[in-house]
C-alpha cells in the first residue's frame, strides 16, 4: 500500500459560548486540512460557533462534515449513554439538520457525516445502531459520505447499503491489536514528531504499531486528529511536512473516492 493522496480531518467547532477546550485556534488549522467535522450542538458546538466554523471551512475550500454526539455538553461527548438506537439516530438526524442548514446559509452542500467519540465507538461495535443509522442516511443524505474505521459495523452497513464511506487513520490515538483506536479522554501533549512518522508509515505501508507492539493493517482514505489535541497545530503542520517529503498529496474526499 502507498497512498498518493490521502484526506486530513479534523474535528472543530468544539467550544459552547465562552467555553473553549484544546489550546489551538479553529482559524489556524482550517487552512491545513481538507475536511472539518463540525460540532453540532449536543456535545459541543452552539449555533453561532456552528455559523462561524461553517463559514471558515467555505473560505478555505474545505469539505463540511457534521459531528454529531451524545447529549453530553459536560463530558464532552465521551461518554456513553444508555439508549435506543433509534433514539441514537433521531439525536444525529437533529444535529445533521441543524449543521446542513448552516452549510446551505453559506453556499456550501454537505460532504459528510462523523459520529463524535462515544458515539463513533459504540456504531462501530453495534451493528443494529450502525445499520439505523445508515438507513437514515439512505432516505436523507445519500450521496454524503459517512467517515467510519475500517472493520467496524458502520463500515459494513455502510457497504452493504451501498453509502459512500471514508475510511479513517487515527494520527493522535494509539491502536489496539484488533485494529480499533485506544477510547481515551486524553492524550496529553503527543511529540507532533513522532505522529508525523506514524501517518507516513501507514500511507506508505498501511500498517500501524499498537499498544502491546505488534504490526496490525489499516486501510483507509482520510488522516484524523484533533483539534482539542494538545498542540494540534505542529501536529497537522508536521504530517503535512512529512506527507509532502513522500510525494503524498493532500486531497479532499471527493478526489479520493467518488460518491
């Protein structure tokens, strides 16, 4: 494997009112990325935040992604709640609306939808969830791409439905052997270094270290990492570097797989 162009996302937008996480500006990295997983309300996000983030990913050229979480403002979306999955689905149908709007205001179409952490990875190991929720996507948006790690049950409902789906490459999470990313809260301030080396390994040979050392495979067409990630900027800035040294070019989506 040896990706000539690969996709960076990253999720943003991430704040309530005065409230900010993270210690980088969503202005400083628009300009480095190709796709933005825009918060929409629930664990993060407000509509003047969602207005403003829309905007700045328009003026940029960058693909407008909705990211949808859990109801959880105070943990941030990182916790797991108890529910149905049709309550689950009707919670991203609400927030995909509200972020499809703000991008309609701005001239912009929809590329793709993220579920944000808990909810990413309780999809990824539920298979009635994750085929809700591709079932919505059929009726309200399909032609837009869901984003999903390779091996999980979004991944496959998503195939067998027939939606258009991106592959992600975790740069500011670790591995576990079983090719799923480590669930963590935080992940401290990572060597943008040592990062950068991770995502031209995995371009150029589709493999990743994990946690207890062994070699495990990872397809995958978009780079995520974090804009609340402790010195996210010289992240992004570094891989984009590193990327660049190896011929690899930075893509959108739509380049990349064609809907």
């Amino acid at each position: 494997m040896h990706l000539d162009a690969v996709d960076i996302n990253c999720d943003m937008g991430e704040a309530f009112g005065c409230w900010r996480i993270g210690d980088t500006d969503d202005a400083s990295l628009m300009g480095l990325i190709s796709s933005a997983n825009i918060a929409a309300g629930f664990h993060a996000g407000d509509p003047n935040l969602m207005d403003r983030t829309v905007r700045l990913a328009v003026e940029h050229g960058v693909g407008v992604g909705a990211h949808p979480g859990y109801n959880d403002l105070q943990g941030f979306g990182r916790r797991r709640i108890d529910a149905t999955p049709l309550e689950l689905v009707n919670d991203i149908a609400y927030q995909v609306g509200a972020l499809r709007e703000f991008a309609r205001r701005h001239g912009a179409t929809l590329q793709h939808v993220k579920p944000h952490g808990a909810l990413y990875m309780e999809m990824a190991i539920d298979p009635e969830f994750a085929r809700q929720f591709i079932a919505y996507m059929r009726v309200a948006a399909p032609s837009v791409f869901v984003f999903c790690m390779a091996g999980s049950a979004t991944e496959r409902a998503a195939r067998e439905a027939g939606q258009p789906m991106i592959r992600e490459f975790y740069a500011d999470r670790d591995y576990a052997d079983n090719g799923s990313i480590v669930f963590t809260r935080d992940v401290g301030r990572p060597d943008p270094a040592v990062i950068a080396r991770k995502v031209v390994r995995a371009c150029t040979q589709g493999t990743v270290t994990t946690v207890s050392g062994r070699e495990v495979a990872v397809p995958f067409e978009s780079i995520c990492f974090h804009s609340d990630t402790l010195g996210a900027f010289d992240i992004v800035r570094h891989m984009r570097e590193a990327l660049k040294a190896e011929g690899i070019r930075i893509a959108p989506v739509s380049e990349i797989v064609k809907a």
